[in-house]
C-alpha cells in the first residue's frame, strides 16, 4: 500500500490498481468546474484509484458521486478510501463502463481513461443529462502523429501541422458533437484545454434536435499549407487545394469543431481559485486567447523568413496597429491566434525585423 494525500483527500493504492500523479493539475482544474457549475450527481466512469471522483465528494461537495471501475482491486480501494475520508455520498459499482452508460443517466459524466475515450463517447452521450466531461490522453493519433488510429477512433482525418495541438482538440470536440447529435442533443463548451500529454474538454449538454442542428452548423474543415503555414477554415469538404499565398499543394483535416471552446467568463472566475500557479496561468490563458480556430507558429515562419524571433507580443502589438485581432495561446507558447493571413503575417514580421 502506498500512502498518497491530493488535495483534501488522504488515499491509499494498492499494487495493481493505477494512480497517475501527473494528471492532478487535470483533476485540480475539474475540481474548480465542479464548484463553478454547482453539480449534484457525478458518475466518474473509469474510477481507477477513484481520487478524481472522491476529491469530487469531498472538496466540490457533490451531493451524489459515483465511481466506476472493470477492477475488483480497484473498487476495493475506492470503497476503503472513501470509508476514510467520512465520504457517505459515494456509491461504487464495478462493472464495463459503456454497460453502466447505457443503463443510466447522470446528471455528469466524466470519461478519464487510459488511452483514448472513443470507446465510450457514443455511450456517454446518452447517459449525459447536463454535462459531458473527456480526457484524451492519445495526443498522437488526435494530432496526426498515428494518423491511421486517428482516424479510426475518431472519424476524422487529422495532420501534421503546425496547430496540431488544438486541431487534436478540435477533433475530439467534434467527435462528441457528431455523437450528441445523433441523440438529439446539442453542446456548448465551457473549458477545453490542451496540458502535457493530454487534452481535456468540459462540455453543457442541451437537449432537442434544434440545438442538435445548432451544434452541427459549427463543425467544418481546416485546409492546411505545410509550407508556409497557411491555412483555411472550411464549413465543407471543399478544399481550394494549392496554398493562395505560395502556390503549394494543400491538406485537409477534419471534420472538426470550428465553434467556441472556452466560456470565458466561467473561466475567467475559477482562475484566480487556483493556488497553483501552473495551473492558475493555463486558466488565464485560456479566458484571454481570441474564439478563433487555430493560430500560427511565429518561430516556424521567422526561421523560414531568416528573421530571429522577437518577442510574441510585440508582433501582437504590431497586428493590432493595423487592424488586426492577435493574442497569445495556451496552446503553443510560440502561437500567435490572429485573424490576419499568412500572408499579413509575414508582412508584419519582416516590417518588425
């Protein structure tokens, strides 16, 4: 046994049964949300430890939590860590994930796995009443690295490009809107973030086919350059097919969430609850970056012009002067999200040389 405190939960694992320490800024953050959206039924559907579903019962103050996990081990632990923290308001079952979706509703779910949550997306969608939370921890199919396995598991064509951290992330989104609206429901996001390894999403559900049609109209296609960096959204699979600012032949990704992915005023009111400044910085980050899909690499295009790097904010500082929207991601620490094209881009920057 080994003993472990996270947040205001002390907790012990047994061998066998996987606590993943580097994920506690993810579950940090989650707590916050939880607060922020005043929850009151909570299915942590693969428990594993349990310590994201039990600090939800204890710290959020969740009135009904429960945990899922396929280990007998696994439960075993959860049910003795949460006979130690005091916590009444948890039940624990131990049973596949998707049978349990598929035989109830929640108010909140919240798919963590190891691996990919495309097993379980279809089967979370319809047990979600209100709120759909997803971890994906396979960033290298979700950005094109493995592009075979992207494209099996989440029904969309992803590539390697310069963005591909959100573009990962915008594939996952799309994927929860496709299976949403299968069932006649709709989503609108609250946070979505790209961390380390991962990518985690925290989605409203909106029931009725009209906000199912609402959600459709916001998925669409990038069209990418990858040699200049270029690119295009496209609400079709239309693409021009040569880069209009090089002349060189173009790749689309997608289908893909084009829409809004952070609610920034909720954001913007957890940040400053966080006492880590990790995570605290992420938030902020997240609240100040523009709603636009994508954004460039400046170091990328700098070592292409031959130009050395300045500061990101003083090519936003120039963009802005002329007209244009820019700001910093937390996506990239070298991104630039602008409504400029590449074009204007390469513009300002060698003005800026």
């Amino acid at each position: 046994m080994e003993l472990h405190i996270e947040g205001e939960v002390e907790f012990e694992v047994e061998e066998g049964v996987f606590y993943n320490p580097k994920m506690i800024l993810n579950r940090d953050i989650g707590i916050q949300v939880l607060k922020a959206l005043s929850i009151s039924e909570y299915l942590d559907a693969l428990s594993a430890s349990g310590i994201r579903g039990l600090r939800a019962a204890k710290e959020a103050r969740v009135d009904k939590v429960m945990l899922n996990d396929m280990s007998p081990a696994a439960c075993d632990c959860i049910v003795r860590n949460a006979d130690k923290n005091n916590l009444t308001n948890c039940d624990v079952y131990c049973c596949n994930a998707n049978v349990l979706l598929h035989k109830r509703h929640f108010q909140a779910v919240d798919l963590d796995p190891f691996g990919s949550p495309s097993p379980f997306i279809s089967a979370a969608a319809r047990s979600a009443r209100e709120f759909l939370f997803i971890t994906a921890t396979d960033t290298a199919p979700l950005c094109g690295a493995h592009f075979q396995s992207g494209v099996r598991k989440y029904m969309a064509v992803p590539i390697r490009t310069d963005y591909h951290h959100e573009m990962g992330a915008r594939i996952l989104l799309g994927l929860a809107a496709r299976e949403l609206a299968r069932l006649d429901k709709g989503m609108e996001t609250i946070l979505t973030h790209a961390t380390d390894h991962y990518v985690r999403t925290y989605l409203k559900v909106i029931k009725g086919a009209d906000a199912a049609n609402r959600t459709l109209e916001e998925m669409g296609y990038v069209e990418s350059c990858q040699t200049c960096g270029g690119f295009w959204t496209r609400r079709e699979p239309k693409p021009a097919g040569f880069c209009s600012a090089c002349g060189s032949r173009t790749y689309m990704a997608g289908p893909l969430w084009l829409g809004r992915i952070q609610d920034k005023s909720l954001v913007g009111r957890i940040a400053p609850a966080m006492e880590e400044r990790r995570a605290r910085n992420l938030l902020e980050a997240c609240a100040s970056e523009l709603e636009l899909p994508m954004y460039y690499d400046y170091h990328r295009i700098c070592d292409r012009l031959g130009l050395t790097p300045k500061k990101a904010q003083v090519l936003i500082e120039r963009l802005r002067a002329s007209g244009w929207k820019a700001s910093r991601t937390h996506f990239s620490g070298v991104g630039i999200k602008t409504d400029a094209g590449i074009a204007d881009m390469e513009k300002e920057m060698l003005a800026a040389k």
